[in-house]
C-alpha cells in the first residue's frame, strides 16, 4: 500500500503519520498493482482491463493467504500450556480473535475467487441488478463489487429501513 506523509499540526513538534491514499487514479498501488490508467475509445472490460484487475484479486488472495499461514504458525509457536489461569484466558482471547479474523478473510478468499469466475466467464464489471457498468474505479476501490454505486446505495438505504 502506498502511503503519504500528512502535513504536520500545528504544535512545535513536527510528526509526521502514513495515512493511506483514498484515490486510486493518483498512482497508488492497489494489492501492489498500479491503478489503471485508461485509454481513449478503450472499451469496457476488454481483455488488458480484465488481465488488471485478475492480477489486484490474485495479489489481493495471495496476502491473504500468506495472514492465513502465519496465524497458523504463530498459534503453533505461541500455544503453551500456561499455569497461570489469567494468562491462559489472556492467551486464548488472542488466538479467538486471530481465529475471528481468519474466518473473515476465509468468506473473502472466497469471495476473490467468485469473482474471478465471473471474469473468466465476462459477467466481470457489470451491475448484478441493473446490469450497467459499475466503473473502473469503483472496481479499483472494492474489486469485489457486484453492484453498481447507485444500486449499492438503494440496497443500503433499504436494509436500514429494515433494521428500523
């Protein structure tokens, strides 16, 4: 991930902290992968723009397996039989949260490969319910994305109405 400084506050100590750049177009890397930078008359999903967006979900599924691998070997390596039953509970605290985590990131992997089915069958870039196109950038910003901004905000305003 790209990062950039923030200008420092106004106090005589000069800090400086990484935030992450929001907008993709500016030269951030995306799962280590340039931003796309279209060309004139280029059409929609054509097959360089399908090749970009297969390499962000494949490097997207790759960090996320390497997390996988290393909670498995930290667990290994730090799971000890402690006598000490706050350190016992503190310990086995952590190892539910990683665990949490990785279930998370198991729907999501899941999730990465769904999608790269639906590119390698050319349903890739387009609104599931309205069937427009959901945008370079948009795609960029959450590659996993199924539905265009416009009806991704409808089912959001929809599902608070129904949380009451």
């Amino acid at each position: 991930m790209v990062t950039k400084t923030s200008t420092p506050k106004s106090s005589s100590k000069s800090k400086t902290k990484a935030t992450p750049v929001a907008h993709p177009a500016s030269g951030a890397l995306i799962h280590g992968q340039p931003a796309y930078q279209e060309k004139a008359n280029e059409e929609y999903m054509s097959a360089e723009q399908k090749a970009h967006f297969r390499s962000i979900l494949e490097a997207w599924k790759r960090e996320l397996m390497e997390e996988v691998d290393r909670t498995l070997h930290y667990m290994q390596d730090e799971s000890a039989n402690l006598p000490d039953p706050v350190d016992r509970a503190s310990q086995e605290e952590e190892f539910s949260l990683e665990l949490r985590t990785r279930d998370r990131e198991r729907k999501l992997i899941r999730k990465i490969d769904d999608t790269l089915k639906c590119i390698d069958e050319d349903d890739y870039g387009y609104c599931l319910t309205c069937g427009e196109k959901i945008g370079i950038r948009r795609l960029e910003a959450r590659p996993t994305a199924t539905l265009c901004i416009d009806c991704k905000t409808l089912a959001e305003i929809k599902e608070k109405q129904l949380q009451g």
